[in-house]
C-alpha cells in the first residue's frame, strides 16, 4: 500500500495538469517556451504516473480499470467486475 503523501501528490498533480492544460496547449502551439517554462512544473502532464485508485500501486497498473493488477485479480475472484470472470478451459 503506497503511503498516503504519494497518493495526495499524484491527486494534486492531476488537478493542475487539468488546471492548466489550456493555457499549456495555447502557449506550445504558440512556440511560447519562456511562457512555458514559467509555468508550474507539476502541470506538465509527463509528470503524472498512473496509481492504483483503490491502493495506490505504482506498478501493475491496468488502464482500462485504473486498478493495479493484484486488486483486479482480488475484485475478479470475488466477482465483483461485471463481465470479467476466471477463464477455464
């Protein structure tokens, strides 16, 4: 389980890259890199690094659940994700 702080940072990484990404978009179309750099660092969205939502696992991350693949397996088994199920064959 990631440590609380981490989780914050990368929720508040998020909402500036939302923030910003407007300003962001006009400025680069604009070739305005001295704008650009003025900006905060965190709102450039190279910096984000997608986590685990439920616990905040860096690695093994499934996009198209936002899951790392421990809690996926786990929400799986127990039935929990519709249209997902253990394959036998």
């Amino acid at each position: 389980m990631a440590k609380e702080s981490m989780k914050a940072r990368e929720r508040k990484r998020r909402k500036m890259v939302d923030k910003y990404s407007a300003k962001r978009a006009i400025m680069k179309a604009a070739g305005d890199s001295e704008g650009l750099q003025k900006l905060p660092r965190d709102s450039a969205a190279v910096r984000l690094h997608n986590r685990c939502q439920i616990s905040g696992r860096p690695k093994g991350y499934m996009r198209q659940f936002g899951i790392s693949r421990i809690n996926f397996r786990e929400m799986a088994l127990n039935g929990l994700i519709p249209g997902v199920k253990k394959a036998s064959w």
